[in-house]
C-alpha cells in the first residue's frame, strides 16, 4: 500500500492485490513501532495527520538486566531522533482511507493469485472473487505478500539463495485494555527469560515474555502471565503493571531470514516475502517501508525517463540496509534473551555488553541510531 501511494504520486498506475478482507487487513494485530523514516513517509504521502495526532512518540526506552534499569535517551543520541508507537492497523486504515480519495485500486479477497510469465516482457497475474476467474496483464511484480506468499514461491529453486537463522524460542504476547507500566518501552533479560512492556496507546497495553515453542496459548492464563510478567520486567516497573483481561493473545516464532534474490525477471520482493527480522528491534514494518522508497523511485524512473539503472541496482541497494537491520535485530536479540544452549560463559558476556553499553555514551549511540531508523534518502 505504500508502494501504492509513491507510484500514484508520480503518476504510474498500479493494481493492489489483497487475498484478505479489509475488515481483517484493519483488524489484524502486527507491529506497532514506527521509525522516524516510515513517519516522516506518511507525512509525505499526505496520511499523517493521525499517526502526528494519536502517536506516541518515544525519545528512548529502558534496558533491565535482572532487575536493574538503564535509560537510553535517543533524542540526546541522534540529535532529537525518536520512534513512534502506532499500531500497523491504524497505518493501514490511513492508508486505506487514502487510497479511497485517491481512487488507488485496491482489490481484497483475491484468492488463488497466481503470476506468469516473470521472465518475460509481459508478466500475467490470474486470481479467483467469489467464483470469477480475473487476469491482469502488467509490466512489473512487486511481491509484498509475506515469508508465506506465492511470490518468492514462483522463483525457480535454482535461482533462489536464502539464509536463514531459527531461534530457539518464541514470543507469548497479549493485548490488554490496561495502561502501561511505563511511557516507553522497557526491554528486560531475566534469569526466566526475555521481557518486553510495550503499549498501543496510553490506556492499551502490548506485553511480550519469551517462550518455549512447545507451549500452547492455552497453558497460559492471564494470571499466568502476569505473574511472569511482573517477574520478569524489574522492581522498578513491577509496582507500575496494572493486571487485566487480554483480548488477543498469540505466541510467535523468532527467525532472521533473508532472501537475497530480491528481483527475478520482472518480479521485485519487498518486506517479509524477502526478509524476516525478529521483532526484538522493531524493524520489520520499517524495513519493507524502506524496501518499497527505493523501488517507488526505481519505477518512476523507468516510466518516467526509461531509465533502468534503479531496477536493476533494487536488490544491492535493498540489501544494504536489510542486512544492517538484521545485524541489529540479531544483536539486541543476543543480549537481551536467554538462550537454552549457552552456559555461564554466554551468560557473562551477556551482562559484560550490558555494563558496556550501560557506561558507554559512544555504544547508545550505537544502539540509538539504529533503532530510531538509519537515514533513507527519499
């Protein structure tokens, strides 16, 4: 939908494929961070009248090492950097809303899509609605359909190239109608495990604890989970935590992934359908945003001018930044999980990085500009 909005800017037409309903697209529970770079974009595009509203904006956040807190403060780090906490189902209701005005077609319920012909000079997209068969004939496939999308899927085997990390853990988190502990997020490693207070607006509450992959949500009441909860995060936000009744709760597994075969023939991957960050850093809705910036321009220039120089510099230029991301989502994931394989030595490396971090102004820094978003040209 971003790419969407940039190509309407410049005045390509485009054709938005959604095998969901949008009632779910609005609904569904994603991520809920924003750098300053995917902010900034949604003013740009003329949606960030609410995000500048509603959003939350953060100037830090706290690490806690059993029990014991440190502030970060980003906007000292990065000269006034901050993030924004705004849920992905607000963006896209935005960006749906917008859509509409603009008459950016958008079709939802689009099953059993199926694109032919990538390597060729006429790509054909075939999908079913409620019983009808549709076909589009296009001159480019962007596939922004996810790590379990038909796209990547239409890349023949021996063009792919795939690097993969699996963690041996995943995330139990909950939404409650609870306020937050604190008004930034706060990242805890316990002896237990992983914690994250995170929020979705002043009166909502998004609560994360690491898990093993065999338990089941239902092993988990809410009483359950509050008491690790409180556990987990530090004395000074315990007292804080204000317990209730979740209304969502899911456990998800933790990978890096990344696709390095970002274009074949006419077909282009953006976001999780060429790369899986895991959620410790934040970057996984920022990273597709800052993936569909350098095509939108790489496009314009090719209807604009035939200029194909950005088509075929897409995957390098993706690249660049989404190993940089994974970097960063590996290494806050090392420090800040416990992990079932590692002995005492891990475990004192582990607290060794955060007393580094803890004294060093040059380290935050380090840790700061990476997560408010590293600059993007656009």
């Amino acid at each position: 939908m971003f790419l969407a909005h940039l190509l309407h800017q410049t005045g390509v037409e485009c054709v938005v494929l959604e095998a969901r309903g949008r009632e779910y697209v609005e609904g569904r529970v994603r991520a809920g961070v924003l750098e300053q770079n995917t902010v900034r974009l949604m003013h740009r595009l003329g949606i960030g009248a609410r995000v500048a509203r509603e959003g939350l904006v953060h100037a830090g956040t706290t690490l806690c090492v059993d029990g014991e807190s440190f502030h970060v403060n980003f906007s000292d780090l990065t000269d006034g950097g901050a993030i924004t906490v705004y849920g992905q189902s607000e963006v896209m209701k935005d960006l749906n809303l917008s859509a509409d005005r603009l008459g950016i077609r958008v079709i939802y319920d689009a099953a059993d899509v199926a694109p032919r012909g990538l390597d060729g000079s006429q790509p054909v997209i075939h999908w079913n609605k409620r019983g009808s068969r549709h076909e589009l004939e296009c001159d480019f496939v962007v596939g922004c359909d996810g790590y379990h999308g038909v796209s990547r899927a239409s890349i023949p085997a021996a063009e792919l190239e795939t690097v993969e990390r699996v963690y041996p853990f995943g995330w139990l988190g909950i939404l409650a109608d609870v306020p937050p502990c604190n008004h930034e997020l706060v990242y805890a490693n316990h002896d237990h495990g992983f914690a994250l207070a995170s929020m979705r607006s002043p009166t909502r509450s998004r609560c994360y604890l690491q898990c093993s992959l065999d338990d089941q949500v239902d092993e988990w009441s809410d009483q359950r989970f509050w008491d690790e909860f409180e556990l987990r995060i530090g004395a000074d936000f315990t007292s804080k935590i204000t317990r209730g009744p979740s209304f969502e709760k899911s456990i998800a597994p933790l990978r890096s992934f990344v696709c390095t075969t970002m274009r074949w023939g006419r077909l282009f991957l953006a976001g999780d359908a060429a790369h899986i960050v895991p959620p410790t850093g934040a970057k996984g809705l920022n990273l597709a945003v800052a993936d569909v910036v350098v095509l939108g321009d790489a496009l314009a220039a090719w209807y604009g001018a035939g200029d194909d120089r950005g088509l075929n510099d897409y995957a390098r230029r993706a690249l660049d930044r989404v190993w940089k991301a994974e970097r960063f989502s590996w290494w806050l994931t090392n420090l800040t999980h416990r992990f079932p394989d590692r002995d005492r030595f891990e475990r004192h490396m582990q607290i060794a990085e955060f007393a580094y971090l803890r004294q060093s102004r040059a380290a935050q820094a380090s840790f700061a500009e990476n997560y408010v978003g590293l600059p993007l040209d656009f």
